[in-house]
C-alpha cells in the first residue's frame, strides 16, 4: 500500500549500480554476474526471475569497505 510518501528503496538494480559506481550497465551487470558466482559473494545477491537484486546497504559498505576483491570485466 502507499501512503502518498516516497518508499525507501532496500534492493539496487544493475542499473543502479553502475550510476553508484560510475559504470556502463553491461559492465555492471556483467560485474554483478561474476560475483554472483563466487563462492563466497562479496556482498549479498538474489537473482529473481533472471535478474540481479542487491541489498543497497550490504553492497554500499562492501564498496567503502572492502578493499581485497577485485574484477577484470
């Protein structure tokens, strides 16, 4: 139900997350995708019906936190 008011957004898309990081979406969703598969993630992702969702907090204290993994995409 809405209240009129702005719904606080809990997941990212790959899309938002190349705005995050200053990316392309194919280098994002790409990015996403291999991360996806690591064992362990980096950072907690569902995948949906084909597509990638992101627990905003999770992945924005990854992002200023964790230094130690890295991506070739």
């Amino acid at each position: 139900m809405s209240s009129g008011k702005a719904e606080p957004k809990y997941v990212l898309t790959a899309q938002e997350i190349a705005e995050i990081c200053n990316l392309k979406t194919s280098t994002a969703y790409d990015f996403i995708k291999r991360a996806y598969e690591c064992e362990p993630q980096p950072f907690p992702i569902h995948k949906i019906g084909g597509q990638y969702r992101i627990p905003k907090d999770e992945f924005l204290f990854w992002l200023q936190h964790d230094r130690s993994m890295t991506f070739d995409v």
